[in-house]
C-alpha cells in the first residue's frame, strides 16, 4: 500500500504542477484552465483518499478496531510496519487538509455573497458611484458586471467595451467555479498551488481572447488590460476583481500584441493522464485496504 500513498500524494501533484509550468502558454487558454483545475481537482482528490485510506488502518490497527471487528491488528499493523509513520501522519495531514478546504470554500462564499450585496438582483452592466478603479464579474442567475465611477473615467469608450467584454467572458464560461476548484485543490495538497494560481492566469487569458474576438481589435484589449491595471494597482480589490495579478499583466499585453494561436496541442492530455493514474492508484489502494481487513479477520 506504501506505492500508492508515494505515487498519489507524494508524486504525481508535484508532476502535475512541473507539468503545467512547462505547458504555461503552449496550450488554448480556455482548454488549458478546465483541464488543469480538473486535473487538479482529480489529483487532490485521489490524494485525500489515500490519506483517508492510511488513516482508517491507523484505526485499523488499534487494540479496540481488533476486538470490536475480530481482526489481527498485528496483521494489519505488519503490511506497513517498514513505514509505521505513514498511517500517522496520513492522520494529521487529513486533518490539516479538510480544515483548509473548508475555509477556502467558505471564504469563495463570503466573497460571492460580498460581490452579490455590491451589485442588485438584474443582469447586465452596472455603474456604481465609487472613485476606486474597479471592474469585476459577479457570478450568479442572471450574473452581474459590476464598474465603478472611477474605473469608467480611466477608460476610452473602446477600452471600456474591452473590459465588459473580458468580464462577460468570465460569467459566460463560469471561470469563478474553475478558480474555485483550483484553490479547493491546492488547499487540499499544497503541491498543487502554483497550478490553482495558474488557473487564475489562464481564465484571464481566455477572457482576453474572448474580448479581442468580441471588440475586433487585440491591441485596444491589451490597451485596456494595461489601464486597469494600472488604474487599480494600489486600490484595495471589491468582490471577484477580475483583471488579474499585476505579475502577469505584462505575459497577457504580450500574447494579445501577438497574432493569435489556432489549432490545438496535443500536450493538454499531460496533466489528464497523470491525474487519471493517481485516480487508479487510489482505487488499487482502496482494494487493497479491503483485502488486507478480510486477509487480518481470518488469521485472527
């Protein structure tokens, strides 16, 4: 059972975030942000069940799980006893992986339902009175873009269609579900965070490809990215700002001053495939769990 716990927790997260970093920009933007967040979301998860898995034969191994189920605990205890800590520390990093989970879903919580009171109920573009430069999409049914006073005068009329345009990229594809899948991941196995600040960059690209289609000019897209960034670099971000991190500002002004990239790349399938061997090393392991408790309760 140790090659599982290796291969799943230990191995293929740190594969896939050195697979996605070689992969950056060879990939389609929107193809590339749903296959890393599921591919991530896949590999935490394979992760969290082996943890599970090396905490219940920890469990397993207890005087009390013996008498109370009528296995040999030292059978159980003797398929790891080369890696006694493995099943003990499965048990504290199970626990200190669903506490991060659980506030990293409740802060995307907060921070939908902060963005929501910022805006009405109606769909479409608001315009609120508020001299700091912002710009953000708030998801919902109808979703809602949400400007400020101070962000529209910092804008030409080309400039501000881009930026609607790019945050109506975002509600259309639900990119704030696949952001949030990526952080959910990266707080369930800490490998997996520079892939969740990865999807973040990749939903920003898709929108700005989105936009340029939208608006017909790559150039004024790059130009508004530019002046958002620049408008709201020292102002505290409302709700899902959506205009990106200041470090990549710069990568997505140069992709859009690029002709654009058509075809696909087959490298996209990378991180599928190696999350998908995790899933099945996770299922072997569950298997061998099984037999390992059936094999202890007849040589009791």
């Amino acid at each position: 059972m140790f090659d599982h716990f290796v291969w799943s927790v230990l191995v293929v997260p740190a594969l896939i975030s050195i697979t996605v970093r070689l992969l950056a920009d060879r990939l389609p933007p929107g193809r590339a942000a749903r296959t890393v967040a599921w591919s991530a979301a896949a590999t935490a998860a394979a992760s969290i069940a082996n943890l599970v898995v090396f905490t219940l034969k920890a469990l397993a191994q207890t005087p009390v799980a013996g008498a109370l189920f009528g296995w040999s605990t030292e059978t159980v205890y003797a398929d790891t006893a080369q890696v006694a800590w493995v099943p003990v520390v499965s048990s504290v990093l199970l626990a200190g992986s669903g506490a991060a989970m659980w506030r990293t879903v409740r802060r995307h919580r907060r921070t939908i339902a902060e963005a929501r009171g910022y805006a009405d109920g109606s769909g479409g573009v608001l315009l609120v009175p508020d001299a700091r430069p912002q710009a953000f999409a708030v998801p919902g049914r109808p979703g809602r873009i949400v400007v400020t006073t101070g962000m529209r005068e910092r804008l030409t009329d080309a400039q501000f269609d881009a930026v609607i345009a790019h945050e109506r990229a975002h509600l259309d594809a639900g990119h704030h579900r696949l952001v949030a899948l990526a952080e959910v991941a990266a707080a369930a196995h800490p490998a997996l965070w520079w892939v969740a600040r990865h999807v973040g960059y990749l939903v920003e690209r898709a929108a700005d490809e989105h936009a340029a289609a939208a608006v017909g000019s790559r150039r004024t897209v790059a130009h508004a990215i530019g002046a958002a960034a620049l408008a709201g670099a020292h102002t505290p971000a409302l709700g899902l700002r959506a205009t990106g991190r200041p470090g990549v500002v710069p990568r997505r002004v140069a992709h859009l001053l690029q002709p654009p990239r058509h075809g696909t790349s087959p490298w996209w399938v990378l991180p599928a495939l190696l999350a998908a061997s995790s899933l099945v090393w996770t299922g072997e392991a569950i298997y061998d769990l099984g037999e390992l408790l059936v094999y202890a309760s007849q040589t009791r």
